[in-house]
C-alpha cells in the first residue's frame, strides 16, 4: 500500500482517529505500508520518530518529495536550498553542496534552486534565488501543492513559494514530487516487488494523490479528512471515497487488493 500522512495518517503530527489502527490492519493483513509524502520540511528520521510517537514504526517506509526533488540534482552541485532542513538533508545525502543562500553572495555559482516548504522564506530570499536562476541555475520544486493542511484548515504549501520563485526567475520549475515521475519513480524504487495490481495509493487530494495513483497504474483510494471536504465534488478516477482511512482499509481488507 502506498499512503500519504498529511491529511490521511495525521493532522500536523497529531493522529487523526482511527488512522493509527487502520495501518496496523493492513500490516497484519500482510501488506506492507510505505508512506508517500509531498511534506519537503522535515527530516525523514524525524518524521519516522513522529510517526512512532503516534504507533506507527516506520523506519524504511517514509518517501518525501525531497529525496524526490534531490534524486534530480548531481553529485558535486551547488544547490540554493529554498527549504526546511529535509530538502538539506536529501541534497547532502547524494552528494551536492547544499548552500544558504543568506546573502547577494549566494546567487553565485549555484547550479540548482531548490524549493520546497519553507517556513522562514523572505523577499531577500525570493530575491537571491531569482538571481540565482537568471544567472543559469535549474529551478526544482520539492511539490507544487499550493496548501498544507492542519487542524485549523489549510495554510499555504511549498507549491506557492514555488509560483514565487517561478515567476521571479522567470522559468518553468520541474516539480519532483507526487504526481510527477521522480516521486513515481522513487517509489517504485523502494518497492521492488508487488506490481501496481496490488498496491492503493491512499490519499486526501485528487490533483495529487490521485493523478499520482494513475502514474503508478494503481487505484486511488480518497479520504476526506484533509484537503478534500465531506460531500466536495471531485473529478477523475477514485476507485474507494471514503470518510477516513479507517474506513479504506475496512474496504481493503474486506475484499480488495
């Protein structure tokens, strides 16, 4: 099973009911869980330590869309990071220079501009990684998700500092995370065995989950306890809508893949 966690497992790092123990069914059903997730900002180890927080072991199982976006960056790159410390993280760990950027000097010779959510960014910040970007560097988008959501409702996502930085730099961004093919590709990746006939992508948002369930050639399982609201109109593919995540396992487990 492929599972999304913002929206779907929790709510800001705070479990929405029933989701602990809907994954702990599809795990002792036989399935393994490996959570998909477009959220760039944290580190992988501490959203797996989150996720423990809440009973869900996770170590192995947790994909973001910055190892996504840093699967497109080469080893030796100076990369502007416009990002929390995951996408700093994902750059380090394939061998490219995460740079700072706090100054006019950080434009220079950077090879890539990487954004992802990030909740210090500031016009001096949006200025030099324009700069950046007409001087020659690539831009990348961890995700394009122009909302996060939390308890209280949504709050802007990575992908509106990415519209930002897009039309600052004057450039089409490639975007790295669900639904495009790195995240596809990373996936599938980690998976290394079932094929998509067995597999669901579980997630709270048709333009991502969903178009990212297509991708994979797998059936899109959508819960409304995130971006998408009770009785909201949806368009595309949705092979099971369902209140929570509870209540996709309960039709997983009774008689799906």
């Amino acid at each position: 099973m492929l599972c999304d966690l913002d929206g779907v497992v929790w709510l800001a790092g705070q479990a929405i009911p029933g989701s602990v123990e809907a994954v702990a069914r599809l795990r002792a059903s036989g399935r393994r869980v490996v959570f998909v997730t477009n959220n760039s900002a944290a580190l992988v180890g501490d959203q797996e330590a989150a996720l423990a927080a809440i009973g869900i072991e996770a170590v192995g199982d947790v994909l973001t869309s910055a190892g996504s976006a840093a699967s497109l960056v080469r080893p030796g790159e100076r990369v502007l990071v416009c990002g929390g410390p995951g996408v700093a993280e994902a750059v380090t760990a394939v061998g490219a220079v995460p740079v700072a950027g706090d100054d006019d000097a950080g434009a220079v010779g950077v090879d890539v501009v990487v954004v992802g959510l990030h909740r210090e960014f500031s016009y001096a910040r949006l200025t030099i990684a324009a700069a950046a970007i007409r001087a020659g560097a690539r831009l990348i988008g961890t995700n394009d998700d122009a909302t996060y959501p939390t308890p209280t409702g949504p709050i802007p996502g990575g992908g509106s500092l990415l519209a930002a930085v897009s039309v600052a730099g004057g450039v089409t961004p490639v975007v790295a995370g669900k639904p495009f093919p790195p995240m596809a590709a990373l996936a599938r990746r980690r998976l290394q065995g079932p094929g998509p006939d067995s597999l669901v992508m579980i997630g709270d948002r048709p333009s991502t989950d969903g178009r990212f369930a297509s991708a994979i050639g797998c059936p899109f399982a959508l819960v409304r306890t995130g971006v998408t609201a009770p009785g909201e109109a949806v368009a595309g593919p949705v092979a099971i809508d369902a209140p929570d995540l509870a209540a996709v396992v309960d039709v997983i487990v009774e008689g799906g893949p």
